[in-house]
C-alpha cells in the first residue's frame, strides 16, 4: 500500500490523493460491494409472498444453490458455458497474439496509428448492432452462405444460426479487442534487440516466441484471458441473438429467473454461481501463468 500511495502523493499531492482514495472508495463500497452482498443476502432466502417476509419461514438456506445441481437441464447449459467460455477464449488468444505481435514488433512505426485506428474503430459501434451484424452474415441467405456456395463449398445454403458454432463466432468477434491490446502492451515493452540477437544465434521463430516473447508476454496474456473468459461467460446478448433453444448460455437461465420467472431468489443463486467460477479462473490464470496482482495491473 505504501508503495503505491508514496508515488501519488508526490505526484497529485495529498488533498486530490485523498480525494481519489475516497471516490474509489466510495464507488467500490456503493456499486460494487453492497449490490453483491445484496445478491449473496438475496439468494440465501426463500422467495416468499410479501405477507411471509420477516416470518417463521424466512431463514437462510441454501435450498437455492442446490437447484443447480438438481436439475440435469440447468448443470448441463452451465457446464456448457463454461467450456464454451474456455473455447472462445482459446480461439481469440490464438487469433490475438499474431495480431498483438505484429503491431508491437513488426509494424513499421508511422503506419501503427493506422493499424490500430482500424482495430478499435468497428467497437465504436454498440456490442448489440456488432452482433446483429453477424446475425445478418450468419443468416441462412446471407452473405457468407452466399459466398461458400458460389465457391462451391456446399452445394446449398446451411443454417449457421441457432448453434453454437454462431454463438462462438460472434463472440471471438466481439470481445476480440480485449485481448489484443493487453497483449500488446506486454509485447510493446520487449526490447527488440533481445528478438535480433536470439535470431542470430540461430533461434528458431518457435523457440523465439516460446523462451522470449511469450514469457514476456504473460501478464498481457492473463489479463487478455480473464478479461474475454469473464465477458463470454456473463453475455447474454451474442447467445441471445446468435443462440437457439439447442444453444442456450448459463445467462439466459438467470435472465428468465429474474424477469421471466419473477424468482429473483433463485437468480441471484445462479448469478453467484456465475461469479464464483469467474474468480475461478482468475486464479487459474494467475496461477497457470504464475503472475501477481502487481504483475496483471500493470
């Protein structure tokens, strides 16, 4: 803590210190804390009509999380989550680091803005009209069935949408800049010249990447992993849109016990789950890429 806070102090002084310290406060205790305690307090009740609140009947049980476990159709759609989840995080790092190499080491410096400009520029567009746009490529007389039939890849249109294959697709599109640029940051800081001289000992591309620049990397790529495994799990509207009966995500289910079913009791159950596999993973990454705190904040 004192490490942190001696930079500030010198560099803000400690009035506007204090004054950040306490609006970061404020704002993890009011919009961060207190709604998950809420939902914590939420799901350990019952849901009763209002004339029972307060009663004999009102106790805290864990009736609500064992649902979960109770019915096949729920574990199956969460277990699906999470390994779909694990799949479009694999499938965006493998299309990321390239991408985040390329930018950091290759690139020539003047065309860099360029390159990047043409990154982020398409996630100025809300997430919702980005995954309409795949609604419309994916659709069954849409552009991309058009093309794959024309080239002769099938002899006629297939339905791409209502699987999980669309879900998936949309949501490595999606959340694709969440793990590039975490990426590339780590990436930006190699020093290239550690790149030539492994290359002119005889290093292979591979073995490049795999002692130097991976290692390098690692925190950039933890924090890409956490940050898409997180959004992928909680999305509702990529499934929603791109999904079917057949392709439901573990989301959809706490949505229609929110405001479809009305059991905000059993909702607030499944988000918790949700919540807990997501921290999780948080330290399955920290651990499997054996970083800190410090190392993925910086």
């Amino acid at each position: 803590m004192r490490a942190v806070l001696e930079p500030a102090l010198r560099r803000y002084g400690a009035p506007l210190t204090v004054t950040l310290l306490v609006m970061s406060a404020a704002w993890v205790l009011l919009m961060i804390a207190l709604p998950q305690l809420l939902m914590v307090d939420y799901s350990l009740r019952p849901m009763l009509p209002p004339s029972k609140l307060g009663g004999p009947e009102d106790v805290h049980t864990l009736r609500n999380y064992g649902t979960l476990w109770s019915n096949a159709i729920h574990l199956g759609i969460f277990l699906k989550t999470v390994w779909g989840s694990a799949l479009v995080t694999a499938v965006t790092l493998a299309l990321s680091y390239p991408m985040a190499f390329y930018l950091a080491q290759v690139a020539p410096k003047r065309k860099l803005p360029t390159l990047v400009l043409m990154l982020v520029v398409p996630f100025w567009i809300n997430e919702i009209l980005r995954t309409f746009a795949w609604y419309i490529i994916l659709a069954y007389n849409g552009p991309l069935n058009a093309l794959l039939v024309g080239l002769g890849v099938w002899a006629e249109p297939v339905r791409l949408l209502g699987g999980d294959g669309g879900v998936i697709a949309g949501m490595v599109y999606v959340y694709v800049l969440f793990m590039v640029l975490p990426i590339y940051n780590a990436i930006e800081t190699l020093d290239r010249h550690q790149i030539e001289a492994a290359h002119d000992l005889g290093a292979g591309w591979i073995a490049i990447h795999r002692r130097i620049v991976v290692p390098h990397a690692k925190p950039g790529i933890a924090v890409g992993c956490i940050m898409t495994f997180m959004l992928a799990a909680g999305s509702y509207a990529v499934p929603a849109l791109l999904g079917g009966p057949q392709s439901r995500w573990f989301t959809e289910i706490i949505y229609n016990w929110f405001f479809e079913g009305g059991n905000w009791n059993q909702g607030a159950a499944y988000a918790f789950i949700l919540l807990v596999l997501c921290v999780g993973f948080i330290l399955l990454m920290m651990r499997l890429f054996r970083v800190g705190l410090t190392d993925i904040a910086r």
